[in-house]
C-alpha cells in the first residue's frame, strides 16, 4: 500500500477479504476494480455502504490515502 501511495495510486477496498497470503507467506492485494490514480479514483456509484467505511467515503467520491489507511488500521485491529 505504502508502494501504491508513493507512486500516487489508491486502492479504495483494503478488506480483508481483498487480502491474500500466498504458500510462501509472501502477501498480495486484490480486487483493483475502484482503485486508480489519485485524485481520480472514485467509488462506485453503488457501493454497500453497510461496510465500516472512512466517514467521508460516500457512492461515486474520491478515493483518499486517508480512506486505504482508515481500512488498513481496521484490518490491523482484528488480526491483534
């Protein structure tokens, strides 16, 4: 993620069902269809917004490194 930020992308759905690790441990990240250059990434027009999202996340908005850290902590907090 810290690679993709750097470089000026942003994911958009870091859960953890978009998160593999692979035989030798190595991890990998998935499911790209929302992620893009930031600012020009956007959520889709019908995201579930049942999911714990960052608060400003909101259908069709601009994917935010806050929004993939916001989810990353998330996933930190319940592999703990």
């Amino acid at each position: 993620m810290c690679l993709m930020h750097k470089e000026g992308y942003v994911h958009g759905d870091l859960r953890p069902q978009n998160i593999l690790v692979v035989e030798d441990k190595t991890v990998r990240v998935i499911d790209f269809d929302c992620a893009g250059e930031y600012p020009n990434a956007r959520y889709s027009n019908q995201l579930n917004m049942e999911c714990d999202w960052h608060s400003e996340v909101n259908c069709g908005g601009i994917i935010t490194k806050d929004h993939d850290l916001y989810q990353f902590r998330l996933m930190s907090v319940t592999c703990i």
